[in-house]
C-alpha cells in the first residue's frame, strides 16, 4: 500500500488548490486545533494558516509528508487503516478530504474521527451518482473518478448512501455543500448534480 501511494504522488506532483478547501476553510474557526487525516503534501493545512490554527496532519506517503514538512507543518506518517492515536476530544476539527474512499474500513475510521474531534468531523466524499457516472452505468462503464490511478478508490457512495451511513454511526449533519459542479444545479440536488460532496457531521456525545 505505501508504495502505491509513494509511486502516486510521484506521477501527480505537488498539489494544487481544490473548492472544496473553501468550504472546509469557511467552517472552521480561528485559533481551532485540527487534525488532517490523508492530509497528502499538507496544501490545505498551508492554507489553514491564516487562521492561525493548530495543525496536525497525518499521511501514508513519506514523499508526500517530506513536502508538508517543507510547508512548515507538522505531519505524521499513519497507515490508511490505523486506530486514531488520540485521546477523546484532542482536536476541535478532523478532515478527511477524499480520503474515506480510500480505504476498506471508513465506517471505523469515522467513529474513531467522531470520538477524537470535539467540535466537527469535516468530509469530503466523490459521489458515485453523479449525472455522468449514471450516464456511464447506463451504457454499461463503471464510472472512474481519478485519472492518475483510478484503481485506488475502494469504497463507493451517492450522497443518499453517504447520509444514511453517517446516520447510523449517530452523527448529526449539521451542512451539506458540493464543491464541484454547476453550482445552482449542485446546490438544489447534490445527489444528482455534485460531483464532490461535503459533509460537516457533528461528533456522538
């Protein structure tokens, strides 16, 4: 697995700006500490530092985590499928930007997230029925979100999916915004029109 991951970032470089960044950026507050989980070469935590936060990532990727180190942040190397080494309540936000679908276990992961985050679990998922993925279904393609390794996506879900699993780990929603797409058409039916969806679930207890 790590050397997947090492092999990947390789071929896709450093990162770039993403929307979805705006949408996380926007809902957590000045001074939070935060823990980024999947956190790749640290390009969002790098923009979390106008808000002056206490920041913690953590990646499969040494490359990856070299260049984060470079950002000026502090990073981790974790394993996908890795407990969260936290005790309850460490950190006012998790993120996990396009990181869930990943990995085998995301139920788990988001439990442990809940338990570790006092304030907010901060998600960002592709959705699997999104207009042009039914449309590729239809005429009998399997939809494929990335290009760079298409193959590393493991776990799949429509908006609808993902709500329902988030309520039966007992979360609550508290927003829902899609970070890609047509933005009036993405902001009435995000199960239909967005491409990346993004979740603020408020943590159990």
């Amino acid at each position: 697995m790590r050397d997947f991951y090492e092999n990947y970032w390789e071929k896709r470089g450093e990162s770039g700006y993403r929307p979805r960044y705006k949408i996380f950026f926007d809902w957590i507050d000045n001074g939070s500490k935060v823990l980024e989980i999947g956190c790749g070469d640290g390009y969002f935590g790098q923009i979390l530092k106008e808000k002056s936060i206490d920041y913690a990532g953590c990646d499969i990727s040494e490359k990856a985590l070299k260049i984060a180190e470079e950002r000026g942040l502090y990073v981790f190397q974790c394993k996908l499928e890795d407990k969260i080494d936290f005790p309850d309540k460490s950190f006012d936000y998790v993120v996990m930007s396009e990181f869930l679908e990943h990995i085998v276990n995301s139920e788990e992961i988001l439990k442990e997230a809940g338990r570790v985050a006092k304030r907010g679990v901060l998600v960002s998922i592709p959705n699997i029925a999104y207009w042009r993925f039914r449309l590729q279904l239809f005429f009998g393609r399997f939809p494929k979100q990335w290009t760079v390794a298409p193959q590393e996506h493991l776990r799949y879900w429509s908006v609808k999916d993902f709500k329902n699993t988030v309520d039966s780990l007992g979360f609550k929603i508290k927003e829902i915004a899609s970070s890609n797409g047509r933005k009036i058409l993405r902001d009435w039916w995000p199960n239909l029109f967005g491409f990346q969806v993004c979740f603020y679930l408020e943590p159990v207890g």
